[in-house]
C-alpha cells in the first residue's frame, strides 16, 4: 500500500515509521527544510514540497496512493490537503490530525476526509476508557459513513453477562468488532459469551449510540429488560 503523509514533524514521522515497519510505501511530504530529517525515517521517500499545491501534489503522485494522511499541525492546511487529495486525485482513504477540537466539525466528508483523528478528544478518550466502566467513550469518528468507533467496558451486574454474542439483539447500524479479555483481542463470533470486564469495541451510527449504551448498562440488568 502506498501512503502519503502531509507534514514530516514528530506526529508524521512516527506515522510513517509505523507504516514502514509494516511493509507499506510512504512519502513523507513537508514544504519546511527543517523537517526534511531522512536519516531520522531513512526507508521513506521524502519531498520538500508545500502539500497545498497541485503541483506539488503531482510530483508526490498523489493519484497513485491509497491513503493520503494529513498529519500537520496546521488544521487549515490538513483540511487542503484532504480536499484535494479526495477532489483532484480521488484517493480512497483520507485520514485527517485536528489540531484544535473546535475545528473537529469542519473535518468531514464536505472537506474530503474520511477519518478524522483529534488528538485532544482521542487523549481524553483513552483516559476516559481507563477509569469508565458501564459507560460508552467514544474513541474516533469515521466521517465517512457517518459513524464512530465506541467502547465500553461491560459491567459485572449487565444483563448480557454470559450470554452469547448471537443471542444479543443489537441495534441496527452498530456492530462487535473486537473483545479485547485481558490480554486477549477476541474477533467475536456467535458462541462467543460475554463476560464481567470484556473491552467492547463497536462500529456504531451516533444515534444508535444511547441504545447500545442502554443495553449494555447495569440498569438493563436491574430493570429486567
């Protein structure tokens, strides 16, 4: 797969040697010398380039990545990015860095992204999924399709304790990816049951995301609905 990163400071390079390791193709992209560090991600391309012009973006090739990652610190520039990058060069994944939560809403699919990852919310997220049982965090909102990635920790008294992931009535537009038990990421299937603790991690439309809360609570299981 090869990938293009808009931005070559510490957030794309990491990105980058993450996606390398993995045997994909990247190119790093950044219009600063300074950020031009090869020997830092010496198995990437690099090209000092502003990721905002076309002509620039032809020199990357753009039209030939499959996944563009507009991964500066600029939310303006990722927003550019992202639009031209679907627009222009009709790339079938973009993934977007908000910088500042209050720009959070422009990032959709209006603006090209498909995935848009805001590091303050993905931070308080994953404190809020550390201390939070019973209770759904919302981890990453995929724009495309209008969706997000939940989670919740499944309560000792919940209702759906031991019982199997085919007997449950989920709601529409939601689906289980992953049980993640302990030290165990389960891809759950039918038999699987549900125990006190299980990691839930969902695919799930946002006004579903209140009924799946519901049914998952430990209220369901007091109510005996």
């Amino acid at each position: 797969m090869r990938v293009a990163i808009a931005g070559a400071g510490a957030v794309g390079r990491s990105i980058a040697a993450e996606l390398l390791e993995n045997g994909h193709e990247v190119l790093l992209v950044d219009k600063n010398p300074t950020s031009i560090s090869v020997e830092r991600v010496p198995q990437a391309e690099w090209l000092l380039a502003d990721a905002c012009e076309i002509t620039s973006l032809d020199e990357a090739a753009l039209q030939r990545c499959n996944v563009v990652i507009a991964a500066t610190g600029d939310d303006k520039v990722n927003l550019v990015v992202s639009l031209l990058a679907k627009t222009e060069y009709g790339v079938p994944r973009v993934v977007a860095r908000v910088n500042n939560p209050k720009n959070e809403w422009l990032f959709n699919e209006s603006w090209g992204v498909d995935v848009a990852v805001s590091t303050p919310r993905l931070m308080s997220a994953l404190v809020e999924e550390a201390v939070s049982v019973g209770d759904l965090v919302r981890l990453l909102r995929f724009s495309q399709g209008d969706a997000n990635l939940v989670e919740l920790t499944l309560p000792e008294e919940a209702a759906l304790v031991g019982t199997r992931v085919g007997d449950v009535e989920w709601p529409t537009d939601t689906s289980l990816v992953t049980i993640i038990r302990g030290n165990r990421v389960l891809t759950p299937s039918k038999d699987d049951a549900l125990e006190a603790g299980d990691e839930l991690l969902f695919v799930a439309a946002p006004h579903r995301e209140e009924q799946l809360e519901d049914l998952l609570s430990v209220q369901d299981a007091a109510s005996g609905e």
